[in-house]
C-alpha cells in the first residue's frame, strides 16, 4: 500500500485500486473471456508526464504494467495484473489546417476523433467502432473501410510520441528514431513502449455510397464466391466485408456490408453479379456522404466474452473452401450470446498491397482477404458450452489451414496461435525482435505475445 501511495503522490492523475469508484470501467477488458484478470491499480493518466513517471515508478518497483486505451484486445492484452495505465484522458485533438495534419492524444477513441475531424471535412483510415483506441489501431496497421483507397491507418502516420522503458520520451518517425517509427507501423501494441501522440496526415472526406445485402442461408457458398470474384477486380474506391453468421435459434445469415467511395449508381453496376447469382433477401444501397457513411457502418456488439481466430490469404477461396466454412458454421455449438458465430472475408489489396513488405512492420501487404472466424458466448453459459465453442473455433481454424496460409492479423490477436511471431510479422519478426532488443533490452513491456 504505501508504494501505491509513493506513485499517486507523483501524478495528478487518479490512481485506483480495487473496491474504488471508477476501478472497473478503467480497467477491465472490452472482451468479458478476460474478466478474470484483475490488476493490482490503475492509474488514469491526467497527462503525457504521468505517463513517463508511472513507467518510472512501475520498473523501479519491479511492478508489471500494461497500457490500455480502448480496451478492445481481443487476447486481454490491454489488463493485467500489477499496474493498468488508462490512457483516455490523452484524448486531445490538434488539427493544422495549412498542413492537413493531425495531432491526437494516445488513447482517443473512434467516436471523438469523427467528431473531432467533422467540422473540417477531413480524415485518415479511421476504425468503425465507437470506443476503440487509436493507439491499439495503428499500431497494430489498422485496416478500416476505406483502407483499400487509402491505405492503413499507420501508413498516414507522421509521427508518434513514445514514452520508452526507462521512462524517457522519443519521438518516433522517419526522421528521429526511424527504427522505432517502422516498429510502431504494424508491430503491434504495447511491446515497445506506451505511445501518448500521434500525428497523421489527413485528406479531404470524400463523399461516396454504402451497401448493406442479405441472403438466406442456401445461397452461402453462391455469394461468398461469387463477391470473392467481384472484389479481385473492384476499383480500390470499393471495400466490403462478405460474411456468414448464425446465433441461437436461426437458420443464418449470409450478408455483404460494403463502402465505395463513388455514387451508389456505381455500387450497383459493381454489385450486379452476386445480385443476379442469387436475389438478396434485402439490398440496401445508398448514396451518403462520409460522416453518414460512416455512421451507416457503424460497428456494435451484444458484448460479453468472444474469441476470433484469423488467416490472411493471397488468394481467393475456392468452392472446397467455402463449402468447409458453411459446413463449419451450421454446427455452430450455440451460445446464449446473441452475437453468435461466424465467419467473414474481409476484401484487402488495392492502396494496402502498394506499400513494400520491408517498408513498415505491416507484413500482409499481398493479402487479398482477411479470413476472419469467430464465437462468442456469455457468462450465464456452463463451462462445457464454452469449451464447445472453443473446440468447434480451434477446429475450424485448423481445418481451414488446408486452404489459407498461417498468418494471422495482429489485431485481431488470437491468445491461441502458437507461431505467433512467424503469424503476425512473417518476414519482418527478425527485424522487429531487434528494434525491441534496442528499445526495451530488459523486456518491461511484456505480456503473453509481446516480442
């Protein structure tokens, strides 16, 4: 206790422990499957200095500390069990007009920063969800609806503030330390040090049209391959996420939630195929402009405990493939979650693929589809039910081995890869492994799948 005392005399910043007001919100992860870690404090930082003298303190004290922003590690990475830095009081927005650049606070969310860059008209790849971090979004890559127009989010990164394991504090970009400026495009969260600022380059909003189709569950494997072909030759302006997903009771769903960043009349001719493969039970295409797109394809969740498994795939699936991924989906074990279970393709390529393997930590720059699967349940669910989903969640990701490769996108981290570095960084683990050796020799900043 009088450690803890020592550390909240040196903040101004709100240090709780557990039984404290607010201890909960400030700490707990987004994904309830690690509800059960706890830490010993959080320390809700009131400034950048905070930050430097809680890094300080904790390695001095050999106290163990995680950054969490939004909180949305899908492996629990954003808790544990000394010292919790909640960065969402670094939430301010800077905008430079001259320049189109961007200055935000570490642990802004989505939901401010649209707010933030509206009045202005402008953006970079943003995430869909309204609490998200901008910290765990870029330094993971970041890749969001327009992403395929315009890149990852790190790739309009200008430069970012780095409060390093000694405590001191860097900045980071292809100037001053361009090591840690490469390492912080794509390498993950949270390995390198706690990053208070970022600044992007951003662009004017452009205006274009989204997409929202549904089909009955007999037309899966026709759509998904159908938009599989469709997306390999869509203009980069056009990014959609294919999916398939079933909850407690129903039949399932197959659906296509699209962006293009051109008038919906252009939207429909690109649709045309799949809606002439197979009639959608609902087809929602519409003009909007940025900010009503985005809020159009807003993302939100039932909550409760998930856990997602991914492979990122150079090419399309085949018929085999897809029929492997229906299959899978219809013995679904169930849950009282009614998120459900699933599986989506994620359309990359265009703007990602421009960018060289070597010239950020980003390694996936050929994918072309994100396959992502996922369950969910709650925590009025039975152990054995969550040990069916997890069963039915690791067997399916190791059957669809069979036809996309072994790697995995960081932010979507899978506690359960077990050649995490080769998944995650492929070709660019080696150099990442030395920027940490140079940065953060003694390994302050661990946790499970920290380098």
């Amino acid at each position: 206790m009088t450690a803890w005392r020592t550390l909240a005399g040196l903040v101004d910043g709100d240090l709780r422990l557990p039984g404290d007001r607010g201890f909960d919100e400030a700490s707990a992860p987004v994904n309830r499957r690690f509800a059960a870690t706890r830490p010993a404090a959080v320390l809700s930082a009131a400034h950048d200095a905070d930050v430097a003298k809680a890094v300080a303190w904790a390695r001095a004290e050999s106290v163990p500390l995680v950054a969490r922003g939004g909180g949305h590690s899908y492996a629990g990475h954003s808790s544990g069990t000394g010292l919790v830095l909640d960065l969402r009081r670094l939430s301010g927005i800077h905008i430079d007009c001259d320049t189109g650049r961007v200055t935000v606070g570490g642990g802004t969310p989505m939901a401010a920063l649209y707010a933030g860059l509206r009045p202005w008209d402008l953006t970079f790849p943003l995430g869909n969800s309204d609490t998200v971090g901008i910290g765990g979004l870029t330094l993971g890559g970041g890749v969001t609806t327009i992403s395929r127009a315009f890149g990852l989010t790190c790739d309009s990164l200008v430069s970012t503030e780095v409060v390093l394991a000694d405590g001191t504090t860097v900045t980071a970009s292809a100037a001053e330390h361009p090591d840690l400026f490469w390492a912080c495009r794509g390498g993950g969260g949270g390995t390198f040090g706690v990053n208070t600022r970022f600044t992007f380059q951003a662009r004017p909003a452009p205006a274009g049209s989204t997409c929202l189709l549904l089909w009955s569950w007999p037309h899966a494997v026709e759509v998904l391959a159908t938009m599989q072909e469709i997306m390999l030759t869509a203009p980069e302006r056009f990014s959609a996420r294919i999916g398939i997903a079933r909850s407690a009771g129903d039949d399932g769903v197959v659906s296509v939630v699209g962006h293009h960043l051109g008038p919906a009349e252009e939207l429909r001719e690109l649709l045309a195929p799949v809606v002439a493969a197979a009639a959608p039970d609902r087809a929602d295409i519409e003009d909007r402009d940025f900010w009503e797109a985005a809020r159009y394809l807003h993302h939100s969740s039932a909550g409760g405990a998930f856990a997602a498994r991914t492979r990122c795939t150079p090419h399309a699936i085949g018929d085999t493939g897809l029929e492997v991924l229906v299959r899978a989906v219809e013995k679904w074990p169930g849950s009282s979650n009614t998120d459900g279970a699933g599986a989506a393709l994620f359309a990359w390529g265009g703007a990602i693929h421009r960018v060289p393997v070597p010239d950020t930590a980003f390694p996936h720059r050929d994918t072309k589809f994100l396959l992502s699967l996922d369950t969910s349940w709650t925590e009025r669910d039975t152990p054995a039910t969550v040990r069916a989903n997890l069963d039915w969640l690791h067997a399916l990701h190791a059957e669809t081995g069979e036809f996309a490769p072994d790697a995995s996108y960081v932010n979507f981290a899978d506690p359960d890869l077990e050649d995490w570095q080769g998944a995650y960084y492929g070709p660019n683990a080696a150099r990442l492994t030395e920027v940490k050796r140079r940065y953060d020799p003694d390994r302050f900043f661990r946790f499970p799948q920290a380098l």
